[in-house]
C-alpha cells in the first residue's frame, strides 16, 4: 500500500474505476446480455492494463507539491476520467453518442444524478448498476477528499470555522490525524482506510433494509447506493417506481441523516461523540429547516383540499405529511427523490409543485465534507448567525455579542468568507444562465437546469418545472456547458479559485 501510495493520484483514481468495471460483467452474464458483459468486460481489462503500464512508468515521478497535485487530481477525477468510464456506456447502449454517454458519467461521478435516458427500459441491467456504481464512489470520493484534502487547505466549507477549533481544527483531535504539513498522501490513506467500512457498512445495510422492505435485489442496491451518494440514481425512475413502498421509504430516509452532518458517520458512541452530535451546528440547522419546510407544505396541501371541498380523509393528511417529509429531506440532501405520497398528495389538494421550494432546499444543501451539494448548511448557518447578530445590534447599539470565541468567529469572520462564496455562487447560476439563454434556452428551464447542475441534484429539473424538463432534450452545447456547471459545483468555486492562486503554483 505504501508503494502504491506513490504513484500519481489520478492513475489510483483510474485503476479503481477500471476494477469497478468488472461487477457489471457478472450481473450482465446473469442476465445473459452478452454484449454488456462484453462491453464492460473488454473496457475493465483495456483501461486496468493502461492503469498499471501509466503507474510503472511515473511511481518514481517526484513530485514537488502534492496538494497541488492532488487538488488537480481532484479535477482531473472529475473532467478526465469519465472520458474512460464513458467507453463501456457508448459500447453498450449502442444508439447513444459517446457525448451523451461523457455527460452520464460526469453526472454520475458529481453525484448529480442527471441523466439522459428519460425511460429506463432503455438501458439494461448492468449499465443501471454501473451508473449506480460510479455515482456510490464519485461519493465515497467526496468522503475522503474532503477530509484529506480540503480540509488542511480550508476549502469545501472548513473556511468558515478556520482557526477556530472548529470542525477544521478538530478533523485531526477526531481521528488521530496529523498536522496538515505533513504528506497529503498520508491522509488520503488514514482516512480511506478509515471511512470506507463505514461506506460500505452503511450502503449493505441499507440495501439489507430494502430487500426485506420487498424491494428487488437491483432496485435496493442501486437505490441504496444512490441515497448514501446523494446522486439520486435509480433504475426505475425513482422511488415511485420501486415496490417497497413506503417501508422502503422509510429506510432510506433514515439513512439521508449522513448527508446532513459529518457527524453522524464518524459517530463512535464515545461521550464526546453524543456531546458533539447534540450540538452540531450543522444537524440543528438542516433539521429545522426540514420541519419549518415540511409543516410549510402540509399546510399548504392542506388548505388547497378545504378549498377544493375535498373529502375529507385522515389517511389522506397522513400520507401528505410523509410525502412532504419524505421529499423536503431529499432535496434537501440533495438526492432528488420524490416520494410516492408526495404525487398523491398533489392530487388530493389538486395544487401543482412548488417547484421554488425545491430549488432553494437545493441551494440551502447538506453538510460540509459530506456528499451533499449545494451552498452547505455550515455557511447557512454562519449568514443566520450574523444576521441575528445584526439585528440585535439594531435594537441594542451597545451590546456584546458574547458566546465565546467560536461564536464571535462563525458571526465575523466566518460569516465574511460565508457571504463570499453566496456571491460567487450567484455569480456563477448568472453566468451559466446567461451562457444557456445565449444557447436557446428560456428564463425559467436555464435557471433549473442551473441551479441543479451546481448543486448536484439532477433530478430537480423534472420535479421543479411543470411540464418536467428532459436532459434529453438539449442540444450539444448546453449539455457540454451544464457538465462543467456540475464540476464547477462539485469542487466549489473556492477551490477553482485557489488553482488559479500564483502562490500556489511556486516551487
């Protein structure tokens, strides 16, 4: 492991992508769809092959400034590997360009979940699990980067708490780690030997939980996978689609919790772990914006029946409290799943989707060093924080703020570089939108398209807009220009920002 640790980071990237072909094989030869097996078989060992003779010939390669290189490695991951994992796609779908089939993989591997294959009949088994697969580790990658990697330079949301014995300055207290001066290397190890039982744990539990639900066996791995990711992958359109109904969703609801602290994944049931969970910042805020939103809705479908002079059906306000839950949380995460109730329940106050609602939960996002998009809920809460602060201020022009240094930092200072991210995030939706009205596009269809490409939350586009909006059918330009949005949201406009930093390019 120490000598593999050597070689360049993005030739590990590419020879764990080429491994992750070979499971796809298996399920296509139990299918009996040989052309699959063979597309995925012949792409594994092309692409694994490439891997070792690249990795032998640059393991000796000094390198003069890994977080350099692995913050290039990072968008390397994400623009150049899926030119790879997109072989065995165009291979095996064989009426779809190799384009179309470059964007499924970037979407995938941001953990976007946008897809362009609007009926799932279309593509067969073994490509369902491989978009699954690829979009499960684009989150496991997430895990660990974002922990080994950006944490140590103060980017992915870790800026807002800097210097403070925050959860930047508490990532090496936690789990052993070391200062961030040493080799970059070395965390990516700990913590990809760390975090990927718990991964792995979490997803075959949850798939353990579906199955017994009564979900297919592909349907609850794929699904399972999908919520652990936040990509919202699925192979029936949807959790709509499956049959485990609302059992099923129930299960995966109560594993989107790790997509709203970090928290809750390296929970170890120590003392310290309850004192820290009880008072994450991050859990506080999504979860009361997950309620304030959910009793928003309900309210709201409940109105619209009294003023359709629906029948009255306690069954019915039940199932619409589910629904709401159930997809606030979703979208919230970033997943983009829609609950079965959440339809009927449209239906029952005859009240179309409030499609703006799901946009801003979007925007709002998951936690920091989790696999959620978004604008993430530690810099929500810094910008609450001073606002509160600012307000108090009004009314009392002589009063301390108090709380401690912690508090004094997240209303100032984290509060400052909160703000500026905001704005470059705005900055960003105005420049693609502008990109993608210039491309054809109306108002409303680029600012969803937008918004749910830099958030990563794919399926916003079909449930935001009434009629839905298909990936499908865009032209080649804006499918090629939302890509980029998309890794443009995955790694953070902060991140994009600090490549260009000349300090950061010295020897």
């Amino acid at each position: 492991m120490r000598r593999l640790a050597d070689l360049p980071f993005l030739v590990i990237l590419m020879g764990i992508g080429a491994l992750a072909m070979f499971p796809p094989v298996v399920l296509a030869l139990a299918e009996r769809d040989w052309e699959t097996a063979r597309a995925f078989f012949n792409s594994g060992l092309l692409f694994f092959v490439l891997a070792v003779l690249i990795g032998l010939s640059t393991i000796n390669r000094p390198v003069q400034n890994q977080a350099r290189s692995h913050l290039l490695a990072m968008l390397g991951f994400y623009t150049l590997l899926p030119l790879m994992l997109a072989v065995p796609v165009s291979e095996a779908v064989g009426d779809t360009s190799f384009l179309n089939a470059y964007f499924e993989m970037v979407s995938c591997l941001t953990t976007t979940g946008a897809t362009l294959f609007d009926s799932p009949e279309r593509l067969s088994p073994g490509v369902h699990l491989w978009r699954a697969t690829v979009g499960w580790l684009g989150g496991f990658f997430v895990w660990v980067t974002a922990i080994a990697i950006l944490a140590p330079m103060n980017l992915g949301g870790f800026e807002v708490t800097a210097g403070t014995g925050g959860i930047a300055g508490r990532i090496g207290s936690e789990r052993g780690e070391v200062s961030p001066a040493h080799d970059p290397r070395e965390r990516l190890l700990r913590f990809a030997h760390q975090l990927a039982p718990v991964y792995i744990g979490l997803t075959a539990t949850l798939w353990v939980l579906m199955v017994v639900a009564g979900e297919g066996p592909l349907v609850a791995a794929c699904h399972a996978m999908s919520v652990l990711s936040t990509s919202g992958i699925s192979p029936v359109g949807g959790v709509a689609g499956g049959q485990s109904g609302v059992p099923g969703e129930i299960m995966l609801w109560g594993f989107m919790v790790f997509a709203i602290s970090r928290q809750m994944f390296m929970f170890d049931f120590r003392p310290e772990s309850w004192r820290r969970l009880k008072a994450d910042l991050e859990l506080r805020m999504g979860v009361g914006i997950a309620w304030v939103v959910t009793v928003f809705l309900f309210a709201r479908h409940w109105v619209g029946a009294y003023e359709v002079a629906a029948e009255e059906n306690g069954m019915a306000a039940l199932r619409a409290l589910w629904g709401a839950i159930f997809t606030v949380t979703s979208y919230l995460t970033t997943t983009g799943f829609a609950s079965v109730e959440w339809i009927d329940a449209r239906q029952w106050s005859g009240l179309a989707t409030p499609g703006l609602i799901l946009v801003g939960l979007a925007v709002f996002g998951g936690g920091v060093a989790t696999t959620a998009g978004g604008v993430k809920l530690l810099r929500i809460y810094a910008l609450y924080k001073h606002g509160i602060r600012e307000m108090e201020k009004l009314v009392h022009p002589s009063s301390v703020g108090g709380a401690g240094a912690f508090a004094r930092r997240i209303r100032r200072q984290g509060a400052q570089i909160a703000f500026v991210f905001f704005m470059l995030f705005a900055l960003s939706v105005a420049v693609v939108m502008v990109t993608l009205g210039l491309l054809g596009l109306d108002f409303e269809a680029s600012m969803v398209l937008t918004v749910a490409a830099l958030t990563t939350t794919g399926p916003l586009a079909a449930a935001a807009t009434d009629p839905p909006l298909s990936y499908a059918a865009l032209g080649d330009g804006p499918k090629m220009v939302l890509a980029a949005t998309m890794v443009l949201g995955r790694l953070e406009t902060l991140a994009i920002i600090a490549l260009f930093n000349p300090e950061f390019w010295r020897k």
